[in-house]
C-alpha cells in the first residue's frame, strides 16, 4: 500500500508540473492528428455531440470542441 501511494505522489508531481502542463497544452492546442479528424469528419456529423470519456490530457478535447 505505501508503494501505492508513493507512486501515485509521483505521478501526480511529474503532471502537474510546469514542463508537464506546457507540453500538453501545446499538444491540445495543436489540433488532432490527420487521421483523427478524417475519422471524426466521417463519422460524425457536424454540430453532433460527444463525450470524452477517459481523455487522460485532454489532448483531443479542444480541437472537437472546435469542430
């Protein structure tokens, strides 16, 4: 159990640091990948809504947002 709970201390230290929350938000900020907006502009239609479940960064909820 303490191993547990010095790992997740880890992980939360190494997200939520500065290098951490720049990278990813400039990933978000990026827009999605070539192949995830053919896939969304084929499958959904526009004005449709979605539901980001387990987006672990975040890293595709701006841009859908955007659409």
């Amino acid at each position: 159990m303490a191993a547990e709970k010095e790992l997740q201390k880890r992980v939360i230290k190494e997200f939520s640091g500065r290098a951490a929350v720049k990278k990813y938000t400039k990933e978000a900020l990026s827009g999605l990948w070539k192949s995830e907006e053919k896939l969304i502009k084929r499958y959904f239609k526009k004005g449709s809504s979605a539901i980001d479940i387990g987006c672990g960064t975040g890293r595709t909820t701006i841009p859908l947002f955007r659409m």
